[in-house]
C-alpha cells in the first residue's frame, strides 16, 4: 500500500530487526536504480556491519514506518570522507521502498537527519546524488541544499556512463564559527 500526504508515517532509530527490511529496499535499488553505485547487493549480514559501524560513530540511522507497522523507507548519515579533516562534514543517504516514493517519506526522513546530525555537532551535509535524480534533487532542494557540482560520467552502471550531483547544505552555524572539539 502506498503511503499518502495524509498517512501517518512514524520515524524511529533503526533497529537490528530492521535489517531484512533495509536490505530488501536497498537491494532493489540496486538492482535497478541509479542512487548507488555498488552492482551487486549486500546480504544481511554487510548491511548490520554497516549499520554498526555508523551507529558506533555516532550516526544517526532512521527507518520510516507506515500505520501497518511495515518500514518503507531508511536514512542514514555517515563520514562525508575518512581523513580527519573532513570530521565536520557528513553524507546522507535516503532509501524508500518503490511503493513509498512520491509520498513525502523521503523529506520527512531527510528534514529528521538533518536535525540528528546537527545535534551531534556536524557542519555541513553532503549529497550525493547518482544520475541528478529530479527526485532526490528536489526533496534536497526543498530542506536548502544547493547545487555543489557535476561529476560528469563518474559511474558505469546499467550499460551507460552515469552522472553524480553533489549538493550541500550548512548544519547548524555550518563555516560561521570554529567548530567544538
């Protein structure tokens, strides 16, 4: 069943019953979609590795509910990059079941994730969006991210050169002040 504006989508932190659920939505896009670049899916196992590792960072890792109970969308945040420098700054990820989008899950679990890493102390959301999918561009847009950029022909995936918009957003007083440490 379809979510709808007026459904009560409820959001959570995600739990490790979640993972069957996060791994279906997940391999579908991969599968068949452009938003990630991975061609194969990760089991069950790889996507509660991947889970523990963000949540023991500190991460927030959200699923979204519909009235039945059934999840039918996740987000996450991680490190934007590894190195030290980058510390402050974070990517976010949003996955919805092929049901559930159109609906506004998408922007309720991304308006969430930015509060979430805000309060953690993050300075700067980074989107990556594979193929400049109109979408994901639009809910990105919608919550102040602007356009970074174009990596023109980054990704080979689906028999064609794939594309990837880069979008940011500041957190909190993002580049205004020095960040705690």
């Amino acid at each position: 069943m379809r979510p709808t504006a007026g459904s009560r989508i409820a959001l959570r932190d995600s739990r490790p019953g979640d993972t069957a659920d996060i791994t279906r939505i997940y391999a579908h896009w991969v599968r068949y979609g452009l938003a990630s670049f991975e061609l194969e899916p990760p089991d069950e196992t790889e996507i509660a590795r991947r889970r523990s590792a963000l949540l023991a960072a500190g991460f927030p890792y959200l699923v979204a509910e519909d009235p039945a109970g059934a999840v039918v969308g996740y987000a996450y945040a991680g490190p934007y990059r590894s190195r030290p420098a980058y510390r402050f700054s974070c990517e976010d990820s949003i996955y919805l079941a092929p049901h559930a989008t159109g609906a506004g899950v998408g922007r309720m679990l991304l308006r969430e994730l930015i509060g979430r890493c805000e309060a953690i102390g993050q300075r700067l959301m980074v989107a990556i969006i594979g193929d400049g999918s109109a979408p994901s561009v639009r809910v990105h847009a919608a919550l102040g991210f602007r356009h970074a950029g174009t990596l023109p022909a980054v990704g080979w995936k689906h028999a064609r050169w794939v594309d990837t918009v880069l979008m940011v957003r500041p957190l909190g007083p993002g580049a205004q002040s020095a960040p705690d440490e």
